[in-house]
C-alpha cells in the first residue's frame, strides 16, 4: 500500500512520542500489505472502523485515532488526520 503522506506520522509522532513507536509499527504494517477490501483490513487490524467514506484505526493502545482515506483498487492510502481522542471527539474531522 502506499501511503500518503509519512509526513503526517513524523508530525504525530513528535507530537504524542508516548505513541511514536506505535505510529512506526503501523506504517510498516500498512506499507507491505496488498489488501482488496475492509473485510482484509479488519483482519489485519481488528481494531479499524469504516465511518462513511472514511477508515479510523485506534494507534498506541487506543490513544489516537488515525483517520485516512483507503483506494484498494488503486493501493493508495491518504492520511487525513492522526488525533487524540480529545480532537477526535469534536468531530470536526468529519467535514
């Protein structure tokens, strides 16, 4: 999968360092997989939730919340936002 764009986990990562290993094992995760659709995302990590358009996956024991954009068909990932639950519960990111 290629992810769009790493930069955003660098960011977090400075960000929320209790999480930056976490953020590092997802990216490494993600970049390797050849997924088709969310029945193979959710087995790869039970965790994630599809809200709308949207894939939510819960980082570092659940203490952010990383939202991103997924094109199967084209193997594309784009990282919306990486959030706390604080600023994940204010819904803005859902504009």
């Amino acid at each position: 999968m290629h992810i769009i764009s790493q930069r955003r986990i660098k960011e977090a990562s400075q960000r929320h360092t209790t999480c930056s290993n976490a953020l590092d094992q997802w990216y490494k995760v993600m970049k390797k997989a050849k997924l088709r659709d969310f029945a193979q995302l959710k087995a790869l990590f039970n965790s994630a939730d599809k809200v709308g358009d949207l894939y939510v996956f819960n980082i570092g024991g659940n203490k952010l919340r990383l939202i991103a954009a997924i094109h199967f068909n084209r193997q594309k990932l784009f990282i919306r936002e990486i959030l706390n639950h604080t600023e994940y519960d204010q819904d803005k990111w859902r504009t």
